[in-house]
C-alpha cells in the first residue's frame, strides 16, 4: 500500500510536458526503490517505465527479469521500446558486473532488444575513447554478415558501432566506409543541423576530423 500510494503521488507529477531531465531530479529524490520501480512499471506508461528504470536496483536485474521487462517493451511503439532499453542499459546495466556479463551473452539472443544493446554497448566501449577491446575483427565479420537481414532496431546499432570501429580504429576505416557503401544504409538521411549523419562514409569522416584522428 505504501509504495501504491506513493507511485499515485509520483504519477500525478508526471504528464505530456515531462522532460527526461524531470524525471531525473524526481529519481535523485528517490534514490533507489525496487519495489515502487515495479509499482510505476506496471501503469504500462512510456515515462512512468523511464522513471522506473532510473530507481531499480540493478543487483535485482536477473537474465528473466530482462526478459519480463523485454516482453512488457514490447507493448510499446518501436521509438519507445527502443527508448526503455537502451535507458535500462544506460542507467542501470553498464553499472553492475552480473549485467555486462549478460549484456556480452546477447549477440545472438532470441531478442532484437537484447541484441540490440549487444551492439550498442560494443560501439559505448569504443566511442568513450578507451582502448577497443580485442574482438574487432569478430564484430565487423558479423555485422558484414548479417547487417542486411537484421530488425530495424539491431541493424542502427551495428552500423553504429562499425561507425565508431572506423573512427577509433584506423586499420578497419577502409573496411568500415566500404560496408557503408555496400549497405547503403541512411545514406541520404536527413539529420537535424549538428547531428552526425548515420550513413558510413559520412560518419567515419565527420567524428575522425572532430577528433583529428
């Protein structure tokens, strides 16, 4: 009761003009509280999960929790379950050792979300700028593979991270920009004036020359 009550009083904060940034300060107020996380997930509400995200305790997060929360994800549109996951990888599984044993377990998991924040957080490794870890050449073989058949969703995060290979790793550029041009994947995208466009050649060229690399 205590923990419905208090999700009803989180709730009545939340609306349409919320900003992830909103539901940021209210979390920080929070802190951490696994129960109540559950009681704002369960409203089946796109921000209320965001908020839910931020206060679970990711000891907690087990392989079939991630795929309870998977599942409900599911019920949202694809910009949102998109959303949820890679805010749950963000915020709560990059943080916790248990969770990136399990993250590095989903290349070929049974779930585009969870293959999805495979291949996100390959390209995390290498776009913070720490040394790229020695499986390079197994990651572009797969992605050269299979980035033509895979969802939507899991094929923005390969080519993410063959964007970020070709940028951090100078002896796969080439090999980088011809996937691109083989692809042929966002080329001619608009992007917002600022943003990197995802299209490979154009990709690699822009992030290297901010970084003189």
């Amino acid at each position: 009761m205590k923990h419905a009550l208090q999700a009803k009083n989180i709730l009545a904060q939340i609306n349409t003009n919320t900003k992830l940034g909103d539901l940021r300060k209210i979390a920080k107020d929070i802190k951490k509280d696994h129960e109540l996380a559950i009681e704002l997930w369960s409203t089946e509400r796109f921000l209320p999960r965001l908020l839910a995200i931020l206060i679970m305790d990711n000891k907690l997060l087990s392989q079939d929790v991630i795929d309870k929360l998977d599942k409900d994800m599911h019920a949202h549109p694809v910009d949102e379950r998109n959303q949820l996951m890679d805010w749950l990888m963000a915020n709560q599984l990059t943080k916790e050792k248990k969770a990136i044993a399990l993250i590095q377990s989903w290349e070929n998991s049974p779930s585009p979300l969870q293959r999805r924040i495979y291949w996100y957080y390959q390209a995390r490794l290498r776009w913070t700028g720490q040394t790229p870890p020695e499986n390079t050449s197994h990651l572009l073989s797969a992605i050269e593979n299979t980035i033509a058949t895979e969802e939507p969703e899991v094929q923005w995060a390969m080519n993410f991270t063959a964007g970020w290979i070709g940028v951090y790793e100078k002896k796969y550029r080439n090999r980088c920009v011809a996937l691109g041009e083989k692809t042929g994947l966002y080329k001619g995208e608009m992007v917002s004036k600022g943003c990197t466009p995802n299209y490979l050649p154009e990709f690699i060229a822009m992030e290297s020359n901010k970084r003189n690399i």
